[in-house]
C-alpha cells in the first residue's frame, strides 16, 4: 500500500450524520483521488485534486465533499446527501504526468445503518 | 467514451496451470493499460502497465500482459500459478489526451486451486 495511509480502517455511522475519511500520502505526489468500490462494480471515481486547494468532481460526486488544503492530505466528507453511503472508499495518489501510475491506500470500509 | 471490460466475473485455476485473465477495452485514441490486485480488505496493489513499445509487459510476481492493438485487448497472464495469486484484478485503462480519469473494469475474481 506504499506511502499512503487511511484512517480509519472500519467506520461505522448512523444514517443522517456527515462522516470525514482521512487520506495521507508521503510520495510527494502532486495528485490525489477518492474511488468509492462496490461489489462487482469495480471502482468509480469520487473527486480528484491535481494540485492544492484545486479538486475536480469525478463520476459520482453527489453526496460527497472534498478539501485539499495541503499536499499531503485530501480528506472526503460522506454527507448525510448520500443515498447509499456504505462501501468500500480507497483513496490513491499520482504524479501529475503523463502516466499518471496511481498508488492506493488500504482503503476504509463505511458502514451506515 | 472510454470503458474497460473484463468478460469474465470468476476465474479459477489449478495451482502450478498456466493463467490468463482477460480485459478488452473501448477508447479513442492511444491507451495507457494497467493492471491491479487486490487482497481482502486491502488497497489495491500495481502489477504492470502498457504505455508504448514492446507489446509483452512483464511486471511482479511474475505477471505478464499482451498489449494486442487490432483485438484491442491487454490480457494478463502467468505462466504458472500460485495458491497465493488468488484475489481480485481489475485492468484499467486512461488516454492521455482525453479524460484525466483511469476507467476500471470490474474486476475478475482468481482462485487458485492446491
């Protein structure tokens, strides 16, 4: 899982309350992104910032909020908007180049009743 | 639009058989492929990935791809497999010139069998 860390491994709420999923990285990448997994739908794209203070929506943004107020740290806030919050969320970093090889974290599991 | 099939759900092979796990992808333009696995509860991990040149890839564990631009197809493979291969792969797939996003397939399940 490199040098990226989530926190924490199990989350669980009840419905209505907003919940904030913490990532860190320590690769000095410039690009980080949250990708929420559900059975058999592979992964989707939450929000992915290139740069600090800058994030972008992805696929599936409704009922999420990001902030990238430093390099290292994109945390994600599950708000209560959220129609099926419970998943699996990975969050994942890269060089913003050409490639842009991605490197993931070990992923927080969210479970809301 | 750029999208990633994986045909096959599940896969299993005897230990010590030869593996492939399949992946087609839909993309205008030229693809950057890549293939990740995932255990249990965990992050998902690289293996190897296409960008240009040769069209056999080698990665870890000793994974291999076939990059095969006509069948547009970038199909993972192993030349023996291991009891501890077993997990999920997803192949993904981005066009540098298009969308910044990398598009996953949905993943193929790999049991080996002792």
């Amino acid at each position: 899982d490199g040098g990226i860390t989530q926190s924490p491994k199990y989350l669980f709420r009840k419905e209505g309350q907003n919940v904030t999923l913490s990532c860190e990285q320590n690769l000095n990448h410039d690009a980080m992104y949250w990708y929420r997994q559900d059975p058999g739908q592979g992964l989707r794209l939450i929000y992915y910032s290139q740069i600090v203070n800058d994030f972008q929506k992805g696929d599936i943004a409704e009922g999420y909020s990001v902030s990238r107020e430093k390099k290292e740290s994109f945390p994600l806030t599950v708000t209560s908007a959220q129609k099926n919050p419970t998943a699996f969320y990975l969050c994942a970093s890269s060089t913003w180049d050409r490639v842009r090889e991605q490197y993931f974290g070990p992923g927080t599991r969210l479970t809301v009743t | 639009a750029q999208s990633v099939a994986q045909p096959e759900d599940q896969v299993k092979v005897a230990e010590g058989n030869p593996l492939t796990v399949k992946c087609t992808y839909s993309v205008s333009g030229n693809p950057y492929l890549f293939w990740y696995v995932q255990y249990p509860n965990r992050g998902l991990q690289f293996l190897l990935k296409y960008i240009t040149g040769d069209n056999l890839v080698k990665g870890s564990y000793g994974f291999e791809a076939e990059f095969n631009k006509s069948q547009t197809s970038f199909h993972l493979k192993k030349p023996s497999a291991l009891v501890s291969d077993s997990a999920l792969y997803f192949c993904a797939v981005r066009v540098p010139t298009g969308a910044n996003n990398l598009f996953f397939g949905t993943g193929t399940r790999l049991t080996v069998i002792p």
